[in-house]
C-alpha cells in the first residue's frame, strides 16, 4: 500500500496475520473445521458464494475488513452511488449503477434528472426492437431486417457479445429470422467474412462508440457503408435505413451520416466497460427483447442494493474483493483465472479480463504518486472443460500459483423437459458439474483429495493448496447474469479503494493510438517521420514497405 496506508493499524494486523497463514495447506484447514463451508459462504439472491477454499479463517476476515472500514469503503460507496466525482483524472462521475434504475426511480444530479434521460433511450431501444423483430424496420429496398451487425471495440463489443452468447436460449423468434453479429478487429477480417454471407438489402449496421472517434470502429463503419453503396449504389434513405449510431458525441454521429433519428445517446459518466446496461446494449435487447433485457437490469440492480445496503460480513462484492487483495497482497499470487463451466459463457473470461485489467491495472495512486505495492492480478481463463484439456497441467503440477473463481448453474435443460435429447443433456450437464466440483477440490486439497496418493511417483502427485471460489447460480438467466456482472463490476470498486487507485480511466492506452496513427500515417507516404523509432520499428517498416 501507500507509505501510510503499508504503516496503518489495520494494514499491519492484516500482514501479522498472513505470517500465519501462508505455510498453512487447504487440506489441513478443511480436516481441523468440518463446518468449514458453513462459515465461508455467503448467499444474495441466485448467487451462492463459496470461499471456503480459500487460505483464510474467521480471523483473515475480521481482518479484512477491518482494513476495508479504515480505508472508508463505506464512505466510498456512498460517493459513487451518489453522483459524485469518483473519477478524478477525468473529473466525471461513475453512474453505470444509474443505468439500471427501475421505472420511478429519483435520481437527480446536479440538477439532472439522471432516471429521466436513461428510461427515454430504454423507451427509445425498445421501440427499434419491436420495430427490427416484428419486420417493420425496412431495408432501402424494403426487404425485412434479417441481420444485424454491431461494429465497436472493447467495451461496445465485449459486453453486448458476451451476454448475448451467454443468454442464447431468450433468443426470441420472430416473423422472420434475426440473426446478429459482431465486427471489432481493426483489421477487417471479422467484418469481411461476415460480409460474405450477408445480404445488404436486408442488413442493419450498429455503430458503437462512446467517443465516435475510434479509429477501429470508424474503419469498419466506413468499410460497411462502402460495401452497402457498392451493393445498392448510392440510394436516397440508404444510410437512414442500413445505419443506428449508439454513442456521447451525437454531432460526430450526424457529421458521418447517421440521422438524429437513428442515433441513441450515451453520457460521459458511462465507462465504455461499464455500459453494455446502456444503447451499446441494443444487440442483446433484439436478440433476447426488452422483457429479458429488462431482466438482466433488474439483477444487477438488486446487487446494486446488496452492495449498498448488507453489511460487509455479508456483502458478497466486498467479500469477493477483499479476498482479492489478501491473494494479491499477503499472498503474492499475481494471477487469476475466470473458468466458467457452461459453454454459454464462454466470452465471460474476456469480458472479466477487461474489466478488471483496465480498470485497475495501475501503477499510481489518486495523489499523483507511483506506488510501490502490486495492483490488479494477471486475469485470464477459458471454459472450464476446455481449460481442463489446456492450461489445468499448470494448475495442478506447475510452479506457478494461481487463484481461480469456478462459475456455474446448478441447474440447466428444465426447458427442455420435452427435447427429444433431454436425458442426454441433463446427463451432460451433470457431467460439467461433476468436473466443476471435482477440479476445485483436487486444487485445494491436493494428494488428500486421491486415496493412496502417497503411492504414487512424483510427477503423478498434487501439491493443492491452490484457492479458490465457487460462484453457483441458480440458472443462467437474465436475472441471474446481470447480478454476476455487478457482482465483478463492484468487487473492482472495492480493489480500487483499498489500492487507492482511480478504476476508471485508461490512460494507459491511449498514448499506443497516437503512436499508431503517426505510424500508419508513415506507411501510408504522408510524409510523415516516425520520432525516436528503434531499430526494431525501423527494420520491420523496411520489411513491411519494401
């Protein structure tokens, strides 16, 4: 921590007591309290959090959150859940939690009726919905809508491609087939192959971007419109038919091209990583309609609530971060993996990745000051029963110690009770479950999870003592995935504090695009010069040019 913070009372407690847990092994503390799990585990809404495979007790916790209260966690929440400044390198205000209020809601910043403005554009989403889905919204040639292409980066990609993956089974259907799609890459590949197979009287483009001038985005956008006008030629009405701009600049919106009409807004107190509950969420309300949109808003504004209102002991995101800064700072574990075990949230691991590393992977401090502690952990992951075939011989036998959160249903296929293969996929479900539980406890417990271990070679032996958390959803449903979501979302505001870092800005990418567009502008023949280039740079433009 900061000089001061490192000095603290309840920091030096926290550090005494790692001495005493860190040659401490999971099966030891599993075999000396039976009644582990029911001491470590907390419950909110559909979440059951388990982290009683985690190296830490009763005492780790006391003090925790000790060091949370010293640092004013508390103080804290209420500053972002009230419109406050909490972004101060950009002096903005954090409200992604606004953009999930319920219908009559008050929620009035500095004089702006903050509820208002977000359930006008929720209204406005749900008229282009019911528009696209029932075939009302026309190509210039009057074909029906039939697919639906979402061109953005990072946040206005991730999220809405995540979820719509993981929601896959509150596809709607309707009068005709909508089928969406998603384009990031900077360089056209995704955007070139989906082309091919689409037909542009009936394609419908969403252009995501809060700023309207990222260069990836922009380079799709400018790549659809080009192959809608080589298509149908340069029809009157094409762009108002074929484009929706979802974006804070609206003027860069109309400067391209995309009517007023078509536009939706953002605000600047939205993170790009923050706003799949926004506009930029649009692909998943017309994949899964407004209803199970609504749903999604519902759950992460009830962990809203919790994350309010519960007292720490309790308080699933204060807990899920805490325990984060323990394995981070007392434990030195520097990376996390993410490994859902259902194919539907097989994006869950980007999706965490970005959150997490962006927002806090920092290395000063809100006073200005480098800090000299470790920040946010290395996040990575895959689904678990492919990880299993992949990255696990590490988790198990290497040397390297990683922390990992298990995601997943209890419960699957009920809707499928009448499925010619419903057996079948209930059995297998209960396969993925059984592999779940089964990894976690091999992490933890090691050779005392294998009967006759001590039998066995040493390459065929398990060290354990690797933590982990167990987050178990009722089902995965809108609801219940929205919840998740804020569950993370709020743990990252918790590290931040604790860290006494900003979580969002991202300053730390913005000086790699200036850099590339001085770059592009030299292999274009601008006559522009590359500045201090190493020979790296140089050689490889040589090659690249020659």
């Amino acid at each position: 921590m900061h000089e001061s913070r490192r000095n603290s009372e309840a920091w030096q407690a926290l550090m005494a007591h790692g001495d005493t847990m860190r040659d401490k092994h999971l099966a030891g503390l599993f075999a000396d309290d039976p009644q582990r799990f029911a001491q470590l585990h907390r419950e909110f809404g559909p979440i059951l959090f388990d982290f009683s495979k985690q190296r830490l007790g009763q005492k780790t916790l006391d003090c925790l959150l000790d060091l949370a209260h010293e640092q004013k966690l508390q103080e804290r929440i209420q500053s972002l859940f009230s419109g406050a400044v909490v972004n101060q390198s950009e002096q903005r205000a954090a409200m992604h939690w606004a953009l999930r209020l319920p219908a009559g809601a008050e929620c009035s910043v500095n004089g702006e009726d903050v509820a208002a403005l977000v359930h006008a554009q929720l209204a406005r989403m749900e008229q282009v919905v019911q528009q696209v889905r029932s075939g009302q919204w026309r190509g210039v040639t009057g074909e029906v809508i039939t697919d639906v292409v979402n061109i953005g980066v990072g946040g206005s990609d991730l999220g809405p491609l995540m979820v719509s993956e993981a929601l896959t089974d509150w596809c709607l259907p309707g009068k005709s087939p909508l089928h969406v799609h998603f384009a990031s890459t900077m360089d056209g590949s995704q955007l070139s192959q989906l082309l091919g197979g689409l037909s542009a009287h009936s394609t419908l483009f969403i252009i995501s971007s809060k700023s309207f001038s990222t260069i990836d985005t922009l380079s799709n956008a400018a790549t659809a419109r080009h192959w809608l006008e080589r298509e149908m030629g340069e029809r009157p009405g094409l762009l108002g038919c074929h484009f929706l701009g979802v974006s804070a600049a609206a003027n860069r919106m109309t400067e391209w091209g995309i009517a007023p009409a078509n536009q939706m807004q953002l605000w600047d107190w939205v993170g790009g990583r923050y706003s799949l509950w926004s506009a930029i969420g649009l692909p998943v309300a017309l994949a899964i309609g407004m209803q199970a949109f609504r749903e999604l808003l519902a759950g992460a504004h009830a962990m809203d609530q919790h994350f309010q209102q519960a007292p720490f002991a309790d308080n699933l995101p204060v807990l899920l971060g805490m325990i984060g800064v323990w394995n981070t700072n007392v434990m030195a574990i520097n990376a996390h993996a993410i490994l859902p075990y259902d194919g539907r949230l097989q994006a869950l691991p980007d999706y965490f990745e970005q959150l997490e590393m962006e927002s806090n992977g920092k290395s000063v401090n809100l006073a200005g000051e480098t800090v000299d502690y470790a920040t946010c952990p290395i996040v990575w992951g895959n689904v678990g029963p492919n990880a299993q075939h992949a990255f696990y011989q590490l988790l198990h036998q290497g040397t390297e110690a990683v922390t990992c959160d298990f995601i997943v249903p209890a419960k699957r296929y009920l809707e499928e009770q009448h499925h010619a293969s419903a057996t079948q996929l209930v059995a297998q479900h209960e396969l993925a479950l059984a592999n779940c539980l089964a990894q976690s406890r091999l992490l933890a417990l090691g050779d005392a999870a294998v009967e006759g271990a001590e039998q066995l070679p040493l390459n065929q032996r398990y060290r354990g003592n690797q933590p982990s958390s167990t987050l178990l959803l009722d089902e995965l449903t809108p609801y219940s995935l929205g919840a998740l979501i804020a569950l993370y979302e709020h743990k990252v505001f918790v590290q931040s504090v604790i860290w006494d870092i900003n979580p969002f800005d991202q300053w730390g990418v913005e000086m790699g695009k200036k850099i590339a567009m001085d770059t592009l502008a030299y292999i274009r023949g601008d006559g522009a010069e590359i500045n201090n280039a190493d020979s790296s740079t140089t050689g490889l433009l040589a090659r690249i040019m020659g």
